[in-house]
C-alpha cells in the first residue's frame, strides 16, 4: 500500500541547505497553483516527541510554503493528516486544518502542528 502512493507520486525535492530550500518552496507552490496535492512528511526523525506516542517531534518548516501560496494567490493552504501504520498495514486520514493568513505566523505554526501531530497519533492508535 505504502508503496504504491509513494511510486504513483511525482516527488518534489526538499533540498536542506539554506540556499537551495527556496527551490522546493517554488516547485511546491506552482504545483499548488495547478491544483496538485502535495504529500509532505514533516516528522524530525530522532526527535520524540513529547506528547505523542506514536510520532516524532514535527518540523514547522513547511508551514512556510502556506506562507508563499497565500502571498502569491490569496488562497489559504489546507493540510489534510494522514497516518500511514506500516504494522497494520493502513492508511488514514483525518479532520483537515486550514492555514489562516490572519493569525500571527508563530502562533499558526503552532496550531496547525499540534492538530496534525494530534490527529496523526490518534489515527495510528485506533488502526492498531
């Protein structure tokens, strides 16, 4: 199952170093424009994450790219979570959160990376 969604997909690279970052922020947001959808794992291997069982500590980073899109289309970014549990074997998804272009950007890091982790973990639980 896993996979399969990952070879039907058309990847977009996400170069680390601060130069090159800027790359993957404009490749992500012109396939948004064209009404792709982008399967985005966030999860900082390594680092546990206090509140959840199940996931590792979340980076923030591709928060930035709701950031971009909404600058260059006045649309807002919706992140949908899903959990894919290779134990079972299953993929879930869960209740979708949208980035509000109002809200101070911290703060909307912050809410929205809870509500995914937070869904994200609860998902995998009830699938084992």
């Amino acid at each position: 199952l896993i996979d399969s969604v990952m070879n039907s997909t058309n990847g977009i690279p996400v170069y680390l170093s601060q130069r090159r970052i800027m790359e993957t922020f404009a490749r992500s947001v012109e396939a948004l424009k064209a009404n792709e959808n982008l399967l985005i794992f966030p999860e900082n291997k390594g680092v546990v994450s206090p509140n959840h069982e199940h996931i590792f500590q979340f980076k923030t980073g591709f928060l930035y790219l709701a950031k971009m899109y909404y600058r260059e289309t006045e649309k807002s970014t919706t992140f949908v979570p899903v959990s894919i549990n290779p134990q079972t074997p299953s993929l879930s998804v869960g209740d979708p959160v949208v980035f509000n272009p109002k809200n101070n950007f911290n703060i909307e890091k912050e809410r929205i990376t809870s509500h995914l982790m937070n869904q994200i973990d609860s998902l995998y639980i009830r699938k084992q």
